[in-house]
C-alpha cells in the first residue's frame, strides 16, 4: 500500500494578551523585550515617574544609536492606544534638556510577530520634564504588534529614558491632570 506523509510548517504566536501596562518594577528586562545596551533603573536626570524606567546614556560616536523592541502584544483590537513617557536629560547636573540638535528617536510599532515596523513619529524634541506621547493604533486593529525605540546620538552627552509603556483601549475620558487646589480645610478645598 502507498503511504502518503504530509509535512505541515507552521508558526505560534507568542504574544502577550491585552492590555498591558509596563512600568520596570525591577531592574530586569520585562519578559520577552530586546533590550540590549539599554539598562533599567534610575539614574541621574533620568531617576523617578516614579521608580525605574528603562534608559541609556548617548554620548559619542560609539554609542551614537540604540534600539529596544517590547514584547510582541495580541491580539489587537480596534480603538487601542499606545501611551509612553519619556525624559531627555544631560549627563551632568543640573540636568537640563540638552540643547537643540542633541539627536532624535524613532518610535516604531511592528507586525508579524515584529518583523515589519512602520515609523509612528521621529522625535527631535527634548521637551522639560517627563513628557507623555500618546499614539491612537486604528491602522494595527487586528494581528499583534511590537513597539520599537531607535535612538540617534547627534552631539552632547545626554541619557535618554522611557517609562510606563501603557496598550490599552482608548478611555471615553482621560482622567484629570493638572489639578492645583488652594483653601485646604477638613470638609473641602477651592481649585
């Protein structure tokens, strides 16, 4: 008798459900993410949002680039978001932003399995402080999807650092922000 043998190839997915939310609670590199030359921790103008974020120190020709890719995250839906912060500050105190020219970083976000990415912003915007980015990711609204970072070192010697890496559906309303109050008392406050 003739005996026919079928050899199927096939790929699994290993992608982390939705939504998720990374804030470096520790100074290991969350599961699944490339995160070479890039440390976690705290550190000089960089420190606290609060705690760890994940950070690199960009200051001459041999460490002019640096790239991390997240865990690849699935599967999408329609109405996600991507939401980061991030911090550029020079090496040395007072930690000022580095001034104009300092570099740039690319912010990618990436399909099949993270082998194809599309570019979302170049950032060349230091920016004062922490500051949030927030990416609406309607055109990635089925499959799975990796983030990447791509820093550019231009000139300066400056630490680069991204903190809570949120994916998550787009709220009906963002929570307040900003807030001040004045005339505490034991029963309300004036804002």
């Amino acid at each position: 008798f003739p005996v026919t043998i079928i050899v199927a190839n096939f790929t699994t997915s290993t992608a982390v459900s939705l939504p998720v939310s990374e804030g470096f609670a520790t100074t290991a590199a969350p599961a699944l993410w490339t995160t070479s030359g890039w440390l976690i921790g705290s550190t000089r103008g960089v420190t606290g949002n609060p705690g760890n974020n994940i950070y690199k120190n960009m200051y001459s020709t041999s460490t002019a680039t640096g790239t991390f890719t997240s865990a690849v995250y699935g599967p999408m839906a329609a109405g996600y978001r991507l939401k980061f912060d991030y911090k550029v500050a020079n090496y040395s105190s007072p930690y000022a932003a580095p001034a104009a020219g300092w570099g740039s970083f690319t912010v990618s976000a990436g399909t099949n399995c993270g082998s194809t990415f599309n570019t979302l912003e170049i950032i060349t915007d230091a920016g004062s402080g922490w500051v949030t980015k927030t990416y609406d990711l309607a055109a990635y609204s089925s499959g799975d999807l990796a983030i990447k970072v791509d820093a550019q070192w231009l000139t300066g010697d400056w630490d680069l650092a991204f903190d809570n890496f949120i994916i998550e559906p787009i709220p009906s309303c963002d929570p307040p922000s900003g807030l001040t109050t004045s005339s505490v008392t034991n029963d309300g406050a004036l804002s």
